[in-house]
C-alpha cells in the first residue's frame, strides 16, 4: 500500500534533515539553527493554504495540531541538541524507540498490542539500556548520559507527534501542518525573544538552514499522507527508522565510532522499531 513508501520516504527526510540540523548547531547557535528551518516550513505551508484555500477544520482538529507543534518542538530541539552536544550514533537509535509513544497511547485508549508488538516494545527498552551502559574506562563514557537522555525526550517528542497528528490530518493535512507548524515556530521565537542569543548565522548557512526546514516540511507531508492511508501503528514506526540514515551519515562523514555493547544496542533497539511496525 501507498502508506509504506510514504512513510520510508518520511524516514528518509527526517534522518536527512536531523543529521543536517545536529552537525550545524555545532558550529552555529541552536535557537538560531531550529528558528531559521522552522520558519522556513511556515512560510511554504502559508503560501500553500493561500493557494489551495482549503477549507478550516473544527476546533477539536486544530487543538490536536497545536499539540503537534508543542510535542515537535519538544523532539526537534532535544535532538539537535543531543546531536550537538553527544554522538549522533547513540542519540539517534535511542530516538528510534519514539513508537512506543503511540503503542502506549494505544493502550490507553484500550488497545491492544499484538504480541509481537509486545516483544518490540520489550527490544526497544532493551536497546536503550545497553546504549546507556558504557563503561567509563572503555573511553567516550561522558557523552553517553546527554545521548541517552536526549535521544529518550525527542523519542517522546516525535512519537506524541506521530501519535496526535494521526487525529489532526483527519480535519485537513495542510491546515494540520501549518497549524502545528506555526505553534512550533511560536515556541522557538519565544525562547529566542527570552533569551536574546547571538544569531551567529552567517549568509552562507542560511540555504542550508532553508534546507533542513524544506527536509522536515517534506517528511511532514509525507507522514500526514501516509497516516490517512494506512495504520498508525504501521506509518509511525516505519517514519521513525530515520535513525539509520542519520548513523549511517555520522559514521560516513563524522567518523563516529562506538563501542560495542552500544554497537549491539543500536541492533536490539532498531529490531525493536521493526517488530513494532507488524501490526
């Protein structure tokens, strides 16, 4: 069905853009680097509802969109940031486990997992704990804890995205996306009005900065599409595989290298994200 390659493609931009956005708010400030692509986004969805005029949705759509924006602010700054401040090589699995947000949602609403389901939500945890357990004489121990812990706040981030928004494009896809979109944009302008840092963005960072954002409008999109064609439980594991690309990319360009008990925790938390996409 439609909703697989959708969602793959999905991944694909957002590992894109992540690895992007972390190796840029390493030499650029973060506030800066999210203000910049978010706004980026905002300025192509307003230009495509102006086009396309859809009509609103009913308050109760929006108020699930304004909590996508809230949840993908949340994912977006936490993994720039672990992605600035720790490797990309265990941030970014530890992220992977995001599904798990909406299985648990799922359950709440009395659904229940396959066992199969079960066992990858079982492997996710799994992986993340062999991430975090690094000896400290085996090197690179101090950048574990950040990775850890702000792989875990982005996979709590994207996965209430992926679980809220499910509901939010049933009203509209564009109205769903310009409106969590706009909140996001709200919240970083916000904090950057707060805060007054230094812009330290030159001219020639600013394509690639419009870049990342056209990346994660991109993977937005296609994730929205793919959650009205087919099962959330299927479509918000298989756009979050987007890890790979962005380890893949880390090691390739960064040199990153990792140990391997960590090695074999990126594997068991990935099997995990595949087994939670067999619905």
């Amino acid at each position: 069905m439609i909703a697989i390659p959708l969602a793959l493609a999905a991944s694909l931009l957002y590992g894109l853009s992540d690895f992007l956005g972390g190796v840029k708010s390493r030499t650029l400030p973060q506030l800066s680097v999210l203000l910049i692509s978010q706004a980026t986004t905002l300025g192509v969805l307003v230009m495509a509802v102006v086009v396309l005029a859809p009509a609103p949705p009913s308050g109760s759509y929006l108020v699930y969109a304004v909590a996508g924006g809230l949840l993908e602010a949340v994912g977006v700054a936490a993994m720039y940031r672990g992605l600035a401040v720790g490797s990309m090589s265990v941030v970014a699995p530890v992220a992977a486990t995001a599904p798990v947000v909406p299985v648990v949602a799922g359950l709440a609403l009395g659904e229940l997992p396959t066992p199969v389901q079960g066992g990858g939500i079982l492997l996710a945890v799994a992986g993340v704990t062999m991430i975090s357990l690094v000896s400290p004489d085996r090197g690179g121990a101090r950048d574990v804890g950040p990775s850890v812990v702000f792989g875990l706040l982005t996979a709590l981030g994207f996965g209430g995205y992926f679980a809220v928004m499910d509901t939010a494009v049933e009203g509209g896809v564009t109205w769903a996306l310009l409106v969590a979109r706009l909140t996001t944009v709200v919240v970083f302008a916000s904090v950057f009005l707060a805060i007054r840092p230094t812009v330290g963005v030159k001219r020639a960072d600013v394509p690639v900065l419009m870049l990342i954002g056209a990346l994660i409008l991109g993977a937005d999109a296609m994730y929205a599409l793919a959650s009205t064609r087919g099962l959330l439980s299927v479509v918000a594991v298989l756009s979050s595989l987007y890890p790979v690309v962005t380890v893949t990319l880390a090691h390739r360009y960064l040199n990153e290298r990792i140990e391997r008990p960590q090695l074999r925790g990126i594997a068991v938390a990935f099997a995990g994200a595949a087994a939670l996409s067999i619905a």
